[in-house]
C-alpha cells in the first residue's frame, strides 16, 4: 500500500504501536516486488523471458516452431567456423561431418528468443495493420532491420510481391512462408521474391547484374500463397 498514513483515523495516527504494526504488516504483503518481476518477466515484450514470449505468442498467434530443410553441421576449415551459428555452420574437428550430397532433412526448429520476440512485435503490427504498402513497408523494414532494401509491390488482378533484395537463409523462408507474420488481403495472391543482384544480365556502370560464366538466371519467385 502507498501512502497507507493518509488512510489511518485521526486517533490512531499518533500511536506507535498502531503505526508500527501496520508499517510492518506493510512491508511483509507489499506486493510491489512481484509486479515489477511480473512486468519485467511476462507483460513487458521486450524484456520477457522465454515464458512470457511463448504466452505472447499465443495472445498474438505466432509459434516459435517451424518446419525447415536445415542442412546439417558440415566439417570444414575453422577459419569458416561462425560463432553466431554454432550447430549449423561449418564445424571444425570431431564436430561436424562430411557432405555426403544427400538434401536437407526437413524437422521443427526453434527459433531463438530474440529472433521470438521480433516475431511476435511483428504479428502485433500485422494484426492490426490495414494492408497498404506503406504500412507494410514499416513491418518489413522493423523485421529486417539492417539487412537491406525490402519492399511490397501491388502487382495488380488481386496479386502481390514481398520482394527482398538480399539473400534469406532458408529458416527465414520458413518463417515468411509458416509464421504468419507477413499479412495480405483477403483474396489476394501473395508471392515472395529474392531479388539477388548476383543473376546473369548485362554489364552497367552500376554492377547490378553478373556477365557471362558468372551469374545465374533469377529463380523468382520462392513461395506463393
């Protein structure tokens, strides 16, 4: 309780008895502790544990499990090695094995909690969203922060393009494409599109496109909806 002096009668505010006995019963039930602990831990998405990030995933309807075609762990020199991919990069000695050639076994995987924790920011955004590409534009470029330039396109005749200058590992395809964070109208055919600047095209001042023996012919689309 705040302020419990202003609560007590007149003819008790001056006993000690009285005071102390209530300052104390104060300080024994002040649940002020557990509701910051709450806050912190639970209500607050930006700094809830992994608890609190599962039940926000709920509120807004976002899983923290996909089905990806992850390659596994491959052996390799430990100069490739990449701390921030401790399980799926190259591996060094009595960690990762040979690539025997055979294709990515598809299996659930978890995201991380803070690439979580975007995801629900994000499935907050799109539950609420109106649909237009400016507003659309604002998700991707909180989704993708720093990554590069990504955008939608109205392609007209009830269709359209998130299209995503850069290269998207294949967990992310699998989160575009299961999650359910990018939203799109009612009807309305979606397509995603890597636009990579490493496809074959004719030689420009710019560098855009790779010339002969270099580059290859864009895939375009990756998934539809």
């Amino acid at each position: 309780m705040r302020n419990v002096e202003a609560t007590l009668l007149a003819q008790y505010a001056n006993s000690l008895t009285i005071t102390g006995l209530i300052d104390y019963l104060n300080q024994c039930i002040d649940p002020g502790a557990d509701l910051e602990n709450f806050f912190n831990t639970i209500w607050n998405v930006e700094t809830a544990n992994i608890h609190g990030l599962e039940i926000w995933g709920k509120i807004v309807n976002v899983s923290r499990m996909v089905q990806a075609a992850l390659p596994p762990a491959q052996f390799g020199f430990a100069e490739a090695f990449d701390a921030s991919r401790p399980t799926t990069g190259v591996q060094p000695f009595n960690y990762g094995v040979f690539n025997d050639g055979s294709p990515p076994v598809v299996r659930n995987v978890e995201v991380d909690p803070e690439t979580y924790r975007t995801l629900i920011m994000t499935k907050a955004m799109a539950n609420i969203t109106d649909c237009s590409c400016a507003s659309l534009n604002k998700l991707l470029g909180y989704l993708f922060a720093g990554r590069g330039r990504c955008y939608v396109l109205d392609t007209g005749r009830m269709t359209m393009q998130y299209v995503f200058e850069f290269e998207l590992s294949v967990l992310e395809v699998a989160i575009l494409t299961q999650s359910g964070v990018l939203p799109r109208p009612t009807g309305v055919l979606c397509n995603i599109v890597e636009a990579s600047d490493d496809v074959f095209g004719f030689s420009n001042e710019a560098n855009d496109f790779q010339p002969f023996n270099q580059g290859v012919f864009s895939s375009g689309v990756l998934n539809a909806s």
